[in-house]
C-alpha cells in the first residue's frame, strides 16, 4: 500500500518534470538571448549556447537533465552561473518557514472558528464570523495582501510592507517581517476550512452518538471534545490538503506582491529568464511537497477514523 | 435506597412543537408513574408521541418550544432543574438505552473508554477501580471476553454486542431508572430475543426501574408488569400487562394487538386465495451465486469462490404465489433480490424469468423485460425522490413503459393511487408529506405503474409500524388476487411469512438450511436453525414476568 503510493509519487514526479520541460520550451526564445539582451551578436549567441548545451537537441538536454537529476545534481543556473542546488535552498527554508508558520496559524484558526460558528449556529457570533470567512473566500490573495498592507503598513504603519527578511537583524524583527505574508495566506486558506469545520461539526452535534454523550451527563466540553470534534476532523482534514494544493500555488502570488525572497519569487524570475534547470528544480520541490502533503492527510485520517484503520 | 416517592411521575405533560404552520400538540396531558422496580411499556406508532414522552425524563427537549406540567424523578422536577444538577441525574440516576447502537456509539472511542468516562465522570468509581469495573460491567451483560472487547471500537463489534455496551453503559451508574427507547428495533430476531433475555435478567438482579418505549407489543410483553398505550400525543390506556392483552379496553389497544403478525394464527382480514395447484415457474434460480469479494488483479481476475456471499442457491416460483426468503442480516436474502432485479451481477449461475435466461444487469435487458420485475425497496424515505410529486413519481415508469397522453396518464395515475387505497388528491404532495406507510404505498403503486408480473419486495415492512405493516400487507395480497402478480418477497420476519407467503426458503450464511411450501416447513422444520428463529418470535401470549415486590 505505501510502496504503491510512493510508486505513483515518482511516476508523477517525473510526469511533472515532463510536462514543465516542454511547457518552458514552447516559450519564445532562450536563456542565452535572455542573458545577452539586446547587443547580442550571432558569434556570442552561439558561443553561449554551445557553453550552456543550448545547441543540443531538446530531448537531448532532457536526459542530460534528467540522469543529473537521478544522480543527485540539480545542475547549474543558466543565468546565475551557480549549482542550483545552492541557489535555491536558502530561498526554500525561507518559503518553508512562511508555509510553515501560516500553517502552523492555521489550524488552530479554522479550528476555533468552526467549532465557535458551529456551537453558536444562527447565533450572532455565527453571523459575524461567517460574513468575514465568505467576503475573505470571494477575495483573491493579492487583494487580501495589498489590503491589509494599506491598512497595517501604511495607514497604522504598525508593520513594514515589505517582507525582505534577509536583511532581519533579529528575531522579532524577523516576525515583524514576516507577520503580513503569514496573515495573507492564512486568511486565505482558513475561510474553507472554516467553513468546512462548521459544516461538518454541525452535522456531528446532530449525531445519535453526541445525543447519547449528553444523555450520559457528560458535561458539554467532554461531549464536544472528546465525542463531537474527533469525528468532524476528517472533512476539514482533506480540505487542508487541497489548501496546501492552493498554498503553493498561492505563495508565488504572495510572495511577488510582499517582495519575498522565497522560491515563489525565484521561480516567477527563472521563467522569465528560461532558466531551466531552476524551474525543473523547483517544481520538483512543490511537486514533492504537495505530493507530502496529501500523503500525509490520508495517513491522518485513517489515523481519525478506527473504521479505515 | 428506597424513597417515599416513587421514581417517576409525569403530570399533565403537554408538549407543543412550532414550525411553519403553526403550534403542533406533540404530547397532550399525559400523566404516568413508575414504581421502584417496575418495568412499564410505553407503546404507539410512530407519531404517537412516546419517545417525546421519554426523552422528556431525561430533561431533552429535542428541539420542543413549550413543555408544560411536571416530569418528577424521585420528587425532583427534572423539567425546572438547573443545567448542573440535571447532568449528575442523567447517566448518574437515569439511564439510557439507544435505538440505533450502532449510531449512538462514538465511533472513534473505544468501548471501554465509553463506559469508562460514565465511571469517571460522574465518580461512582475510584479512578483505579474503573477499569476492573468496565470489564465486570461489559461482563455482566454477556459479551464474550469482555478484556478484549473493552479495546475494540463499536464497528468492530455486531449490533447486538453494541446494543450490550449500550445496556452496560446505562447501568454503569447503578441508576434507578433504566430508559429504553426501542432498543430492539434493527436487530435480528434472535438478537432481538437474546437482548429481550438479557433485560428481563437485568431487571430481576438489579430492581432497577425501567420506562421501555416500543412500537412492538409483543417484546414490550416479555419485560413490563404495565403497559401504557398512546395514540396522536394523548395517552389512550394504561393497564397490566395480562389485562391489556386478555382484556383490553379501548378500541385502538385491540386493533394495536390485532396488528401484531402471530404464528399460531392468521391475521384478521386475511385473503384467502386458492392459487392454481400446479401454476408455471415464473421465476427459476439455478445455483446462483453472488461475491462482493474485490477481484484480484485490479478488478480483472476471477472473485475467489469461498467468498461468495450467495453459494450456489437454486430455486422457482411459481407464478401468481408468493415465495418468502427469510434470513437474517447477511444471510444473503437481499443479494438474491439484487441479482433478480439486475442490480448486482452474480458470480455464477442462471436466472430464467418465463423459461427464458434473463441477462444479468438490467441495463442489458430488454425494455418488457424491465418492465415486468419491478422492485420495492425497505425504505421509502430514500427510496422516493423528495424533490418530487407523488404525480411525477408515477408518471416516470408510466412514460418509460408506455405511450400515453397526458389525459390518460393523469387518469392512470388516479388510478393507481386509488389501487393502493391512497386518496387521489396525494398527487399533489411530496414524499414528506406521507406517512411511513403512505410512502410505502407510493413505492408500491410505483412499481405497480409498469405493470409487472414480478415484484421483489425486499424488507419492505421493516420501517413500518405493526399496524401499517398489517394494512400493507393486506394491499398487497388483494393485488395479487386482482392482477395475478407473483411476489419474492424478502423479510427477517416468519410471523408476518408465515401467512403471506405460500413458499418459503431459509437463508442462512448465503444457503438454504430450510426450502419448501410454507405450511409444512413452519408446522415441521426440519433444521436446528429454522427452529431456533420460529423460537424467537415474541409472543404475546408468553405472558410478562412475574410481578416483582415492590423494592
């Protein structure tokens, strides 16, 4: 069982690898026009592409690229002259440490406000937090991010509209930096699970075995606890996938808009540069992480649900 | 332990519910009381308001807008208790036992831990003391290796080992009051009589208390020294057992026990129809075999044959008759009904439907094929679409099968309902505003539609009450002697068979033990097992325990 997932996972890894090799091929022009712009002569066109294997046939540089890549090389930056391997891993465990604090944020965010809209239904504590989840739900990232820039940045200027945390000095300079992208990403990903929380939670409390958990006079934060929330996990588990899904797709588009120096920023640059071996690795490393992921809301909610286990 | 008061008294208890159209009285002024150690009956059809009754002792609303008059537990109005003080009666003082076992345990705990938190919460236990306490508990109600058991989680165990955690749970506590709603209902019969045992030993070890709700007398005979009978939120009679099944006084109670399907005799208003002796085979199964086992190879090999749930059944009926397949749950009866009606593909075997081989799914028969087997199912509320009319219901087969005009298809439809001794003016209504058993009628009337030779009605009475049940029953056997329509008809139930039904296999474990014609299979059975369901039957006549002192 987990040999066939982890089969499929290469397989569609290499899918990927594929699909975003020829995507970036079929884009006009390539890296050695990009590098030499506009004074490029035929001479030193041709001398690069011969230094960058550009002359050699598509399918050619795939493999080339590929064996690297199964040895363990990620190659070398078209543009940056650097192993990307180098290149890349510092913008990763900044992208790494965004994800990993909105996510961290995130579940207890979704958590508490279903299990608070769910508890309180029709209530007005209900009301007001399910308008703000549906108008946070029907805004793009982008729009949440500028919004609360205008508002935290410039208006109160409480917090920098620039998330450039390598030049922090310290910790809590850190946190300041990183405080708008983390809540931009997270509003984002929360108003599903929110609203995913809720509705599942509520169908639960209307469950015969809550009924039965009441009757047995337990008091009400053990029936909630221990008999209702358990059971109303696995839905907003599996949302939670997919909103890793979103996340990393969502990230390139928060990070652009907060200048952040993470792999999302990086990627939107190397396409622009068709450097190759960049945009492969990167998409190998997204690829691998939803692929993560996944795996590991599945495990999660076998884990949930004695029936499956 | 013993007080002045006794347990329970309920006085003039109204209950009003309000929706959309207004106030609706759901308990109308019922006043009750229940001794120490007594067991009274609480019994109705659906609808009658008993199980509001009894979930207002335990001081649950269930969503009511207005209760009036008092619910006193040993003196104390639970109706006007405070939160705090009505969690330490609940569990603590009164008990609960569920309808559904297997939806009123918490899935992801544990059973023992289920008891446990009883134990622990309402602290009748020394925390160390709690798990040698669940064992005896879960022990003491019979399951088998109780040390185990405390470790699996509800799935893992049968409806009838869940509904023991069930009893176990409610006791844990020592309560003076034990309440029961319908905790027999979805069990298999010889669960059924074996849980019936259980309770009536309980009762005499323990004097505990007991309010059990039931739609079905015969089980509410076997436990309780009275029986209180409702109708409509008001309370109709409230007598001793004996008298209220020897004597009974008012005109719903006795039509309420006339219901029950017994053995030893016929329902009143039955018809007699002599069939033709020797009538064709309309239906012939020929070793017939069904597998849900996953194929191996990715769905491409062949289901390993010690899988099947059906092994190799082979039997006819004859045209015009009825043919009962009885058999608890798993013993393959509805696999049968699914390989007739083409919804599941068999494993092996053949189907012949008027000497003819049918094709396995339905989708590969012929439109009249189709036509003539029709199937009902045991539950009309997911049976029939509630987005439609009961017109639009009828009207699909009616365009599906035939060619008729509006006109005459509005008139078919009239008359269909008619046929099924529902008013016409129901075309206008949706399933949900039916009855049980009106929907059942529209689930019949249906199938009707096509004009079939063949109706497989598989469970269809299980979610009726008894004295639906008896009417339905009735329909269908004045059908069949209008229309001449064949019948395989599936059921858990040989008392209700045992009248109907003119042929009968035994299913157990996806073979027959038993297969024959009705009357001399039931009158001299021949295998341990059919005996041993015919044993389970409630009886009415069995007569209630003896009646206890007073503790």
């Amino acid at each position: 069982m987990v040999l066939t997932r982890f089969g499929i996972a290469l397989i569609s890894l290499l899918a990927v690898s594929v699909i975003i090799f020829w995507c970036v091929e079929m884009l006009p022009g390539d890296a050695a026009e990009r590098i030499l712009g506009r004074n490029a002569t035929p001479e030193a066109l041709a001398l690069l592409r011969e230094k960058l294997h550009l002359d050699l046939s598509a399918g050619q540089r795939y493999l080339r690229w590929l064996t690297a890549f199964l040895s363990g090389d990620m190659g070398t930056s078209l543009v940056a002259e650097r192993p990307v391997a180098d290149y890349i891993s510092s913008r990763i465990a900044n992208t790494a440490l965004l994800s990993g604090l909105a996510l961290l944020l995130y579940i207890p965010v979704s958590i508490t406000l279903g299990v608070l809209t769910a508890i309180h239904r029709g209530k007005p504590v209900d009301h007001a937090i399910s308008v703000v989840v549906l108008v946070l739900m029907c805004l793009p990232e982008f729009v949440i991010g500028i919004l609360l820039i205008s508002v935290f940045a410039i208006k109160l200027a409480w917090l920098p509209p620039l998330a450039l945390i390598d030049q922090a000095r310290s910790f809590g300079e850190l946190l300041e930096l990183i405080a708008l992208p983390t809540i931009t990403i997270v509003a984002a990903m929360s108003a599903y699970a929110v609203r995913m929380m809720r509705e599942s939670l509520i169908e639960v409390l209307e469950s015969s075995y809550v009924l039965m958990a009441r009757l047995k006079g337990l008091p009400k934060r053990r029936v909630l606890l221990f008999h209702a929330l358990p059971n109303a996990l696995g839905p907003a588990i599996n949302i939670t996938a997919l909103n890793v899904a979103w996340m990393i797709g969502g990230v390139v588009v928060v990070e652009s808009v907060f200048e952040f120096p993470g792999i999302g920023r990086l990627m939107v640059d190397s396409i622009s540069h068709k450097d190759v071996p960049v945009i492969l690795a990167i998409s190998m490393v997204m690829t691998g992480a939803y692929i993560a992921t996944n795996l590991v809301a599945d495990i999660l909610v076998i884990l949930l649900n004695p029936k499956l286990r | 332990m013993a007080s002045s008061w006794p347990v329970a008294q309920i006085r003039d208890l109204t209950v009003d519910y309000h929706g959309e159209r207004g106030w609706t009285r759901a308990v109308d002024g019922v006043s009750l009381e229940i001794g120490n150690g007594e067991a009274l009956g609480l019994a109705g059809e659906s609808g009658s308001g008993k199980t509001t009754v009894a979930y207002t002792l335990l001081g649950e609303r269930r969503g009511a807008s207005r209760v009036g008059g008092q619910v006193l537990f040993r003196g104390r109005d639970i109706l006007a208790m405070p939160a705090g003080e009505l969690l330490s009666v609940r569990g603590r003082s009164i008990g609960f036992v569920p309808q559904n076992p297997m939806a009123s345990l918490t899935p992801s705990m544990k059973v023992g831990g289920q008891v446990a938190e009883m134990l622990r919460f309402h602290a009748v236990e020394t925390p160390q003391g709690v798990g040698a306490r669940v064992v005896e508990l879960l022990d003491s109600v019979g399951i088998p290796n109780p040390v185990a058991a405390a470790r699996r989680y509800p799935h893992e165990l049968s409806g009838g080992q869940q509904q023991r955690v069930a009893i176990a749970m409610a006791l844990a506590c020592r309560p003076d009051l034990v309440i029961l709603d319908e905790p027999t209902t979805g069990l298999d019969v010889t669960t059924q009589k074996r849980i019936l045992e259980l309770l009536a030993a309980l009762k005499r070890e323990t004097a505990v208390s007991m309010l059990y709700v039931s739609h079905d007398l015969a089980s509410l005979a076997q436990i309780c020294e009275r029986v209180a009978v409702m109708q409509k939120g008001r309370l109709v009679e409230v007598a001793h057992t004996s008298s209220l099944f020897a004597d009974p006084r008012q005109e719903y109670t006795r039509d309420l026990i006339a219901a029950v399907p017994r053995l030893d005799r016929p329902p009143a208003g039955r018809i007699e129809a002599p069939p033709p002796r020797h009538a064709p085979n309309l239906l012939e199964i020929d070793r017939l075999a069904v597998s849900y086992a996953r194929r191996p190879l990715f769905g491409l090999g062949k289901p390993p044959a010690d899988a099947d749930s059906v092994k190799g059944v082979s039997f006819a009926v004859q045209r015009g008759k009825t043919f009962a397949l009885i058999g608890e749950s798993g013993s393959g009866k509805s696999s049968i009904a699914r390989a007739v009606a083409g919804l599941t593909r068999p494993r092996a075997g053949a189907i012949r439907f008027n000497g003819e081989a049918l094709p396995a799914l339905a989708r590969q028969r012929s439109t009249l094929l189709r036509r003539k087997i029709q199937i009902i199912f045991q539950n009309p509320d997911s049976s029939l679409n509630p987005r439609k009319t009961v017109r639009s219901i009828l009207a699909r087969p009616l365009s599906m099968f035939s060619r008729l005009d509006a006109v005459a298809r509005e008139a078919r439809v009239i008359e269909l309902l008619q046929a099924v001794r529902l008013d016409p003016a129901y075309a206008d209504r949706r399933p949900h505003q039916l009855s049980g058993g009106e929907r059942q009628r529209v689930a019949i009337a249906r199938a009707l539609a096509a004009e079939p030779e063949l109706i497989i009605c598989d469970e269809i009475l299980s979610a009726l009450d008894v004295s639906v049940q008896a009417s339905v029953l009735q329909l269908l056997q004045t059908l069949q002697r209008e229309r001449g329509l064949t019948y395989l008809f599936i059921s858990h139930d040989l008392a209700v068979v045992r009248w109907f039904a003119q042929d009968i296999g035994v299913l157990r474990q996806g073979a027959f033990c038993e297969l024959g014609d009705t009357e001399t299979t039931l009158s001299a059975p021949k295998s341990p097992y059919t005996i041993q369901l015919l044993e389970a039957v409630p009886r009415i006549d069995a007569g209630p325990p003896p009646e206890t002192q007073p503790a």
